[in-house]
C-alpha cells in the first residue's frame, strides 16, 4: 500500500510538470505571435473604385468640371472639362495651373503636392476639386 502511494504523488508531480510545460509553451507561442516582425497584412490592392470621376467648381460662367480617372490602384490622369473661352479670358491660370498640378498628383499618386506661388488661388481651388472627386473614387 506504501508504494502505490509514492506512485500518486509521482504522477500528481507529472501532471503539475506537464501543466507547467504546457504553460510556458504557451507563453513563448504568446511572445512569438506578438514580437515576430508582421509581413504587410493584406496589401491593399483597391485604394479606388475604376472610373471617372467628376467635381465641379462653381464660377458666374458656368460650372467648370475637374475630372479625373482612376483605375483601382493610380491616378491615370486629371483633367479639366467645360472649360469655355470665357472661362478661359476671365481666369488665364486654369490651364496652366492644371497641367502643373495633374503631372505632380499623377507623380504623387495623391493630392499631398505643392502648389507654386503663382498659382496659390486657382491651384488650391483645382486641388479642392481633385480631392472631392478622389473622395468619390475612394474604396472606403
């Protein structure tokens, strides 16, 4: 009877070993998981949705469209539309302001750009417009 009894507590001390075991594995797993270098999680591949899309800014004129089109990951291009020849003769810097500031976006890949002095009105206002049709764009 004396040594059946040694025998449970050997195995009550296998068991406690065994807990033991079983919870410093799962702290070291913990550690792991948390403190391993992340590959990227799921690269976003779709920032916008494919297609043009359109914001107009308000003038007396008439309304002059910025379009710009967008596959599900770039900016392809940004562009003016309805641009009249008044547009044209009361505001000279549309043109010019565009096409600086469609190549820096188009660079960029966005619309965090800088916009020279020369145009600072008309660039942040074509700059408004590209980010509202952007936001129309957009996945989210």
């Amino acid at each position: 009877m004396g040594s059946a009894r040694i025998y449970v507590v050997q195995i009550r001390e296998i068991l406690k070993m065994l807990l033991f075991a079983l919870v410093g594995l799962a702290i070291i797993l913990l550690l792991i998981y948390f403190f391993a270098p992340k590959e990227r999680e799921a690269e976003i591949t779709e920032i916008y949705v494919p297609g043009t899309y359109s914001a107009a800014i308000m003038v007396k004129e008439g309304p002059i469209t910025v379009d710009v089109i967008v596959t599900d990951n770039e900016i392809v291009s940004v562009t003016l539309r309805n641009l009249t020849e008044a547009h044209e003769t009361l505001y000279p810097l549309l043109r010019p302001a565009m096409a600086h500031i469609s190549e820096d976006i188009i660079k960029a890949q966005g619309t965090n750009v800088a916009i020279p002095d020369q145009f600072s009105v008309t660039g942040s206002t074509l700059l408004t417009a590209v980010k509202q049709a952007l936001a129309q764009a957009s996945v989210d």
